[in-house]
C-alpha cells in the first residue's frame, strides 16, 4: 500500500486540517480587536464579530455532511480547507467591517466542513475498535492548537504586522488542502446507502450523544469566561496568570486525549463518555473552592483531564451508535455532533454569565452539576432501551 492509499497519512492530514481550523481561530484573538478599532468597530460590534463565527458552523454542519456522504469525502476537505484560507487571506487584505464580517462567516462555514468531513473520513476507514484511538489522536492536535494559537498570533503581529498572522493561516491551509489533494480517499459514497437526515437524527443513541455533547460544549465555554472573572476578583490573579491556569491543562488533555481514546476502544465509547460526564459533574463545584493561584492550576487540570473523558470518548461513540443503527451517513452524524457542540459554545457564555452575576460562580458550579448528571441518566436510559429494542 502506497503512502496516498495509507490511513494513518489520512488520520495525520485531518489532524493537521483540524489543527490549522483551531489555530485559524485562535491566532484571531489578540489581532481581530485591533483590526476591528481601526475600522471603527464598537465593542457590541467586535462581540457580534466574534459570535458570527458560530452561525455558519450551526447552518453548514449537517448539509456539509450529508453532500459527503453523496460525493465522497475528498472534494469536500479541499474546498473547506480552500475556503479557510481565502477566509484568513481576506481577513489579511480586509479594509472594511463588511468584509471581517464575510471573512468570519466563511471561516465558521470552513470549519464545519473540516470537523464533519475529516471525522467522517476517520469513521470510514475504522471501525468501531479503532476510531477511539484515532479520535484521541486528532484532540491532541487540536489541545496544541488551543495551546499556541494565541501566543503565536500575537507573535506574528509583533514581528510582521496586523497582515502576518493570516497570511501564515493562508499558507498553512493552503498546504493542507494540497495534501487531501494528493490523498487517494476510498469512494464510500458508491458503496453505501445514503440514508435521510430526519432518520438519522431521530436515531435515539445519536441524539443522546449530541445531548452530551451541547452538556460539555456548555459547561466549558460557561467555565471560561467566569472562572477567569472568579480567579480575579476574589483571589486576585492577573491577566498572565489566568492564561496559566487555562494553559497548564490544555497541556494535560494533549497528553491525556490518545489514553482515552484506547480506553474507549477497549471499554466502549458509549461507556467512557458516561464515566466522563460524570466524573466531570463530580469535580465542577470544587472549582469555587480555589484558594491560591497553585490550587486554581490544579483543580482546572482536574476539571479539563475529566471533561476530555467525556469529549474523546464521544468522538468515537457517534461513529459507534450510526454503525450500531445500521446507518451509512457518517457525514450527517458528525454534522450533527458540530451543530451540538457549537450550540452549546453559543450557549453555554450567555447561560454562565446570567447565573454568575445573580448567584455568583460557587452556586453557578453546584447548580449546574446535578443539570450534568441529569444529562448523564437520559443518554444511559436512551442506551438502554436502544439495547432492549436491537435484542427485541
């Protein structure tokens, strides 16, 4: 076998496809303000700048999978990876908010495209034993990205100007989109049954795990933004310091993410994504109870390696339920596990801050715990009585 035929060269091409979304996103965050003020963009401006990203993601996600599911996985890699880096060039070149905007929209559009599709990729060529592995693989990538992203866009802006972090985004994806196009993907399209959307997602364990999903995707975009309000108001920690906190476990969750995606090969991704909200829902509180930068380090850590139980582990538990349905739309399914997450990335901000600003972030933390647990029941009752009705 050739190295364009290889899996393992198709499993490295999406993680570097992810990895170039991740840093896409992130390498955006110390520069897009800046941009935005030169343009004479107000601060509700700036926020509506940032939140347009998520409207293409939600929109784009499960058509985006269900045309893979049509065509092939191929053509629709390169054109997302295309379109992120005519999104970034743009973001470069763009003399007016009209065109941020456009140039955002179609980023959160070229990551649909490039989270459904390679996912779908990686559920085409493994099977239900293997894809825990190959999910952890990718998150790695990912957890790197989140780790770099902001330092190395701000580094960019320091030595090359406000143009020189997208104008290394364009040549990253570009070279990605090259590589899917050398890549030989296996034509699943002409060997399986395209089934409905409706179908899919009325499939009782695929809307559990998109359940679970919204829960984590919730709870962590919830976390971000009070926690950091939490560490400095009532313990004081600076700006730096925060960034160490969020910093030291998006090293542990690189690390953590290919352990548990053997753990879900061997145990059942079902299974190690239950164990993960739980365990998650079982550390959340602890967090208010902080009491030094040191503590706050290691209680994040706590709290992030359970919440990457539950997030690997899911990866794998979407391809496992649309196998285990007899279904062949993996494109639909992923498209469907993007939509949740970035449902409860929209969410999740808005719903934290409500709560924090009335009952403050230990109540926020012991609230919102039971609402995970409660989550963890349905998807387990849903499990179940999709076991009963396979037996029957």
């Amino acid at each position: 076998m050739s190295l364009r035929d290889s899996r393992a060269v198709a499993v490295a091409l999406v993680t570097v496809a992810t990895f170039t979304d991740i840093v896409a996103y992130t390498i955006a965050v110390p520069v897009l303000p800046d941009l935005s003020r030169r343009l004479g963009a107000s601060p509700t401006t700036i926020g509506l700048l940032f939140a347009s990203f998520g409207v293409t993601l939600l929109t784009v996600s499960i058509p985006m999978g269900a045309v893979s599911d049509r065509i092939g996985r191929k053509a629709p890699m390169v054109g997302g990876l295309a379109a992120l880096a005519a999104a970034t060039l743009l973001f470069a070149f763009a003399d007016g908010l009209a065109w941020l905007f456009a140039a955002r929209l179609v980023q959160g559009a070229a990551d649909a495209v490039t989270w459904v599709v390679g996912f779908a990729l990686i559920a085409d060529l493994y099977g239900d034993e293997e894809r825990g592995r190959m999910a952890g693989i990718v998150m790695s990538g990912t957890s790197v990205a989140v780790m770099i992203g902001p330092s190395l866009g701000g580094w960019l802006y320091e030595i090359g100007g406000i143009r020189m972090p997208f104008l290394f985004v364009t040549a990253l994806s570009a070279a990605a989109a090259g590589g899917f196009m050398w890549l030989r993907v296996p034509p699943t399209h002409a060997t399986r049954e395209i089934v409905p959307i409706r179908t899919v997602i009325g499939t009782p364990a695929i809307a559990s795990c998109a359940i679970a999903v919204i829960a984590v995707a919730a709870t962590l975009s919830m976390l971000e933004p009070v926690m950091a309000l939490h560490l400095s108001t009532r313990l004081g920690v600076g700006p730096a310091r925060i960034g160490l906190v969020f910093g030291v476990a998006a090293v542990a969750t690189t690390i953590l993410n290919p352990i548990y995606g053997r753990l879900a090969d061997r145990w059942g991704a079902r299974r190690l994504t239950l164990i993960g909200l739980v365990l998650e829902a079982s550390v959340l509180p602890f967090l208010s109870q902080a009491w030094s930068f040191e503590s706050a380090v290691g209680l994040n850590v706590l709290h992030a390696s359970m919440a990457a139980l539950a997030i690997t582990p899911s990866l794998a538990y979407m391809g496992e339920a649309t196998s285990a349905a007899g279904i062949g739309s993996f494109g639909v399914s992923y498209g469907l596990y993007n939509m949740a997450w970035g449902a409860g990335l929209l969410g999740g901000p808005a719903l934290g801050g409500f709560l924090f600003e009335r009952i403050g972030f230990g109540r926020l933390a012991l609230v919102w715990a039971p609402v995970m647990i409660a989550v963890t029941l349905l998807i387990a009752r849903a499990g179940r009585r999709a076991s009963v009705a396979r037996a029957v």
